[in-house]
C-alpha cells in the first residue's frame, strides 16, 4: 500500500543510528578530554592553578619596577578581577545550552559563528596559544634545570661542567615522551600546584629575609619617555601572560561529572575561586615584596636577584622544573585531543594505544626540537647582550671613578659610582 514502510527498513535503520552512538561513545570515552567525566571540585583547583602559575610570576617584580608602586598595584589588582570575571563567563557558557556541555572551545567557536567559520576562528589561535606556550615552558624547564645544576656545581669539580643548554632541554623533554601518554586531565594533579606554591613562597619569603637593600630607589627603571612607554606596555605583556590560562578552562571543566539536578558549573566555579585565592597568595606577595627589597634594581627573575642562600635557590629553580612539567602537560592535552579527535573521526583510523603513542612522541619530538632551537638563540642573544652591557658597564665605571675626589676613599668612589649608573638606568651587572 502507498505510504506505508517496511518494519524490516526501520529496523535496520535503527541498528545503524545504535551503532553510530556506541562508536561515538567508545570514542568519547578513548579521547582525553571526555573520557574521565569523574572530577572533583579539587582538581579543578588543581588544573587552573597549574594552568596560570608558571614561571612568568617570578618576573612581576621586574614588571613592577617598570610600571611604579602605584600603575603596578593598579594593574595587579585589575588583572585578577578582569580574569576572574572572564573565567566565570566561560563555566557560566559550558552548558548554556540545555542538554549540551561545550567541552573544547572550538565546540563553543561552532555554536557562535557556526561550524566551519567557528573552527576557522578558534583552533587557529588556540594552538597557537598551546603550543606556544608548550615551547616557552619547555625552554623554561631547560633552563631552570641548568640554573640547578650550576648553582649545585658551583664550588664543586663536575663531570657535567660545561653541559650546553641544549642538553637540559633534551633532559626536560625526555620526561614527557613518558608523561604525554597519560590518559587524561585527572592524571595530573596536585604535585604541580604544590611545586608552585613552593617555588612562589621562596621567592617572597627570600626576598623579605634578605630586607630592603641599601640605596634602594623605586623610580622607574625608563630614563626618558620612550624608554618609560616601553616599559609600560613590556609590562602588561608580563602580567598578561603571568594571568594566562583560560584557553583550557572549557576543557577542564568537561572532566567534572554533570547531572540537570547538578550541573558541572556548581563544582567548578569553587575550584576556580579557590585557585584564584591561591594565585594571589603567589602573584601578590612575590610582586610586591620583590619590588619593596630591590627596587629598580630587581632583576627580570627576582630568583637571580636573590642569589644567597645558593641552597634554597636551587631548590626553587628545581621547583620550577616540576611545575613546568605539569603545566606543559595541561596544555598540550588539548592538543592530544585535537590530534586525536581528526585522527579517528575524520580519517577514521582505530583508537588504539599505537595511534596514541605515535602522535603524541611526533608531538613532543617535534616541539621539543623548536624549543632547543629557540632556547640556544635566546640564551646565545642573552649572553652576547650581557656581556656587551658588562664591557659599556666597566668603562664607564672606571670613568666615573677616575672623575671622583682624589682624597676620597675607594668605597667612597665605587659608592658614587654605582649611584650615578643606577641613576642612568644601568642598574648592576
């Protein structure tokens, strides 16, 4: 009869639609963003805080020499109101939509300017952000790692003396061809946050013991005013990328369980508040007492400023290299999962452990070999800038003393020597 359909046809078409879901479902539960939906209020804690404490937080107090008491305080203050603010929107927008939870940002991007513009939007700058900032941590960890292992060397006769940059970097990179092949965000908590806790409290804690160094003078580090603009806008540069952190808040949000009766924004929005009263116990104390116990003449690592006890620095650069780990790790898991996700879905390769293992050490190898290249040029740049500002530093230090009294006594002379420099923003070598 016309208009009727063969039960057989409906069947089979509800056989398809069952196994598209279960497929979708098992491929769910493999990537790394959606398969542990079992967090707990903590680990968002965890995740935000490891997220946004790096180590950009150890050169506030430079930012704050560039930027005065007033302007730093100002914008300190405002950048932890303005990103809190922000970050509520984005739990706020998880599931704005009733029935669905956006648990990457491209989903977001999608919903807002649809689906092919959205992608063409969002993925773009997100792994740019990631991946930059992969690198950055990378390098970071490198470093931090040699610093340990010069300072720990410093009085001794090493075999390693003379080990190049490139090696550490090599080292710190090595541990993650093991830790990328954890499963998800929830395989990554807690030891993270407590290394920055450390880290951040030894910084302040350092800086307040060693008290308020002799002459110290609060005036802009900036002689004219194109030296004092650039270093006001080098400065929000600083505290913009010491607040970073957002662009994995949707996917740290999507590993918290969500029912109607509770939705996933209830637990999360409390580990963000208690992340960010753990932000300001680092951000807040470190900036402002760096600044108070060097003044102008902080270094842009207040860890290098501090120097003494050569014991405790150590172990703080140390702490750096556990956190960095940490947060490489938070924000290439995004990545994973975009990789992941384009792998299966779209070239519909199998999910399996091999797939994984393969992408993942492609990832790291191939980051970590732009890392190396990256830190070398940096590190050499750094070096020839230094030892450039030495030998201009020397010269006019001599200069200076031969102008002094000749009946003045050597200290004296270096006294007003060393004054003078500071005056003209040269600060110590």
């Amino acid at each position: 009869m016309v208009g009727t359909q063969d039960p057989s046809n409906n069947g089979h078409l509800n056989t398809e639609t069952e196994e598209k879901l279960k497929r979708q479902k098992e491929i769910d539960d493999w990537l790394p963003i959606t398969s542990g939906r079992n967090a707990k209020w903590w680990y968002s804690a965890f995740h935000n805080v490891t997220a946004m404490v790096g180590a950009g937080v150890l050169g506030l107090p430079f930012a704050m020499s560039q930027l005065g008491w007033g302007p730093g305080v100002a914008i300190l203050v405002l950048s932890w109101v303005i990103t809190l603010y922000t970050l509520w929107q984005m739990v706020e927008m998880h599931e704005m939509v009733p029935g669905k939870r956006f648990d990457r940002y491209h989903e977001l991007g999608q919903h807002a300017f649809g689906e092919k513009l959205g992608l063409w939007i969002v993925v773009p700058q997100q792994l740019i952000v990631e991946v930059g900032v992969d690198i950055v941590y990378m390098v970071t960890g490198g470093k931090s790692l040699k610093q340990f292992h010069d300072i720990i060397c410093a009085n001794k006769k090493c075999k390693t003396d003379g080990i190049k940059l490139t090696y550490f970097i090599m080292i710190f990179a090595s541990v993650h061809f093991v830790l990328s092949h954890l499963p998800n965000f929830n395989s990554i908590a807690g030891v993270s946050l407590a290394a920055a806790v450390i880290y951040s409290t030894v910084a302040w804690a350092s800086s307040l013991h060693k008290g308020v160094q002799p002459d110290v003078s609060y005036a802009l580090r900036g002689t004219n005013g194109a030296t004092k603009t650039l270093d006001f806008f080098n400065a929000l540069g600083t505290v913009a990328f010491a607040y970073a952190g957002h662009n994995v808040v949707l996917e740290i949000q999507a590993t918290i369980p969500s029912t109607p009766e509770k939705p996933s924004k209830g637990p999360m929005w409390k580990g963000v508040v208690v992340a960010y009263i753990v932000v300001a116990l680092c951000y807040f104390p470190v900036s402002l007492i760096g600044y108070w116990v060097f003044g102008n003449l902080v270094l842009d690592d207040i860890l290098i400023s501090l120097n003494k006890p050569s014991w405790l620095i150590a172990m703080a650069n140390l702490f750096v290299v556990i956190h960095v780990i940490g947060s490489y790790q938070i924000y290439a898991m995004p990545v994973f999962d975009m990789m992941e996700t384009v792998l299966v879905k779209k070239l519909n390769f199998q999910p399996t452990w091999i797939l994984r293992f393969i992408t993942r050490n492609l990832y790291v190898d191939l980051y970590h070999t732009r890392s190396t290249y990256n830190g070398v040029i940096a590190y050499r740049s750094t070096k020839t800038d230094h030892n450039l500002r030495k030998k201009v530093y020397i010269l006019q230090l001599e200069s200076l003393l031969i102008r002094c009294e000749d009946n003045a006594s050597l200290e004296l002379k270096y006294r007003k020597a060393f004054e003078i420099l500071r005056r003209q923003g040269l600060g110590l070598i």
